[in-house]
C-alpha cells in the first residue's frame, strides 16, 4: 500500500494514498447529500415553502462543503494545502473586503429564511412606504408598492433595521387622523362627534374600539387624534382617507369649526401731528419746495 506509483509536483502518490483520497470524496458527497435532507426536513418542519430561496441555500452549502471535501482529501493524498491557503487567504481578503456586503446580505437571507420573520405576501413598511412581499431571495426581498413599483430590499436592511410588519395584510392595523379644532370649541362635543365618527366606519375591526385622544393645545388649535382599528393593513392609505372624510363631514355638521394657522397682529394707534404755528406759516409760504 505504500509503494510510490507516481509522483506530482514532489508528491508521491501511494495506492493507501489514493484509497484514502477516494474515501474522502465519497465521505464529502455523502456529508452533502445528508446536509441538504436535513435542511430540506428542517424547513419542512418550519412550513419554509419558498422552492427557490431553499434551492439558493442548498447550493451555496453544497459548494461550501465541496470546497472543503476536496481540500481534506488532497491533504489526506499528500498534496502540500499549505502554501495553497496561503494564496488563497490573500485572495479571500482582496475578495472579501469587494463582496462584503453581499456575503452580509447572504447571512441575512438565511437568518430571515430560516426565523420566517418576513414571507411571501406579508405587507410591511419600510422606510416610510407601504409595500407587500413577493419573493424572498439570498440577496434581496422583492417587493411591490402600493403604485405597482418592484422594489428591491437588501436581506441586511431587513435583518438590521426597524421593520413595521402586518403579516399578511390581513392582520389589525391602527389608523390615525388628526385634526385641530379652535380654542373656543366645546371639547367634550367634539370628542363625542369624533367618537361617532369613528364608529360609523362599516370597515373597523368589530374586535377593538375606537378612541379619541387630546393630543396637544397647539398655538392654533387643540389637536385631538381619532384611531380605528381596520383587518386590512394593505387599505391604509384608503382607509385613512374615508375616516378624514368622515370626520370633516361629522364637525361640519355640528357647526364644529376646524382651526388652521392664524397671525395676530396688533399695530399701535397713529402718532398726532401737532400743526405748525400761525407765525411759521407766512414765513415758509415764499420757499421753494424743493429746498
């Protein structure tokens, strides 16, 4: 088993060698083909059904394990993996500091594929927007906004940051109106006023009240806030249109005055001008009016 058969770069290839370089790629594709079942079973388990994201991380991990297989089994054949990593490790910096924020957006998918902290249909709000979950991917989310618009999310903004997430859009959502009303207004009436108006709404949630609240007594205006709560998180925006409607019709009809921004300004009484004395007159009559 030790006798030298051939020789590479310096290497002395051995049949024990050999055999033990062929069962160390068998042991690789083995551990490879065991490592994707139990990923495939783990996200059975989890209900991971996104085909296409799981297919992304099977693959990135059969390449891992691959690259590690092979390195073990030239080692185990004689090869000298040395100054092989020592090139390598050059080449992974120089690689590394270039693709560095898509390896940590890769991280991030698999950590939000894996926790199912955001899926396919799931209605969020990022940065301000309102947009619904199409597909997750190893790089990105792809997402479509309330105007149709595919938007693109890295997996590190979600993973990273405050995420506003309403399931799938059928989840409770709180919709806010605020409105000011003037100092001389009634407040126990207006609160009364806006508290029907927010029951009226045929799209509230049956489960969870409405409330009205005294947010502020503004510079113009008392500032009172009217919530409702809605099941459906992919109507904010229309829902929260209907209810300013409503509350404009609601005070309206109680002669309810909504204040806006007002500037008083006080001048002070016009300065009196004493006459000139009867012996002055005469005296400026002959001159020029220029002088």
């Amino acid at each position: 088993m030790n006798i030298v058969l051939f020789e590479v770069g310096g290497t002395h290839v051995t049949p024990a060698g050999l055999l033990m370089f062929t069962l160390a790629v068998v042991g690789t594709l083995w551990a490879n083909r065991l490592v994707q079942l139990g990923l495939r079973r783990a996200a059975a388990l989890r209900g991971i059904g996104d085909e296409h994201s799981l297919a992304l991380v099977q693959s990135a991990l059969r390449y891992v394990l691959t690259v590690l297989g092979v390195g073990i089994a030239l080692e185990t054949l004689g090869v000298d993996m040395k100054g092989v990593l020592a090139a390598s490790a050059v080449l992974a910096v120089g690689i590394g500091l270039t693709i560095q924020n898509l390896v940590r957006n890769f991280a991030s998918g698999i950590v939000l594929l894996m926790e199912q902290s955001v899926r396919p249909g799931d209605v969020i709000e990022s940065e301000g927007e309102l947009m619904r979950v199409t597909s997750l991917g190893l790089r990105a989310v792809t997402a479509r906004t309330l105007d149709d618009e595919a938007v693109l999310i890295p997996n590190s903004v979600l993973a990273e940051t405050t995420v506003r997430s309403y399931g799938l859009g059928s989840g409770p959502a709180r919709v806010r109106v605020v409105v000011g009303v003037h100092y001389d207004t009634d407040l126990g009436l207006a609160m009364d006023i806006l508290q029907a108006a927010g029951d009226r709404c045929q799209w509230r949630s049956t489960t969870r009240a409405s409330d009205v609240l005294l947010l502020r007594f503004a510079n113009s205006a008392i500032e009172l806030e009217l919530s409702v709560w809605t099941d459906e998180a992919w109507e904010l925006p229309r829902r929260r249109s209907a209810l300013a409607l409503e509350m404009w019709s609601s005070l309206r009809a109680a002669h309810i005055r909504i204040a806006y921004p007002q500037l008083e300004l006080h001048l002070p009484p016009p300065a009196q001008v004493s006459p000139l004395p009867p012996a002055v007159t005469p005296a400026l009559a002959g001159r020029d009016p220029r002088r």
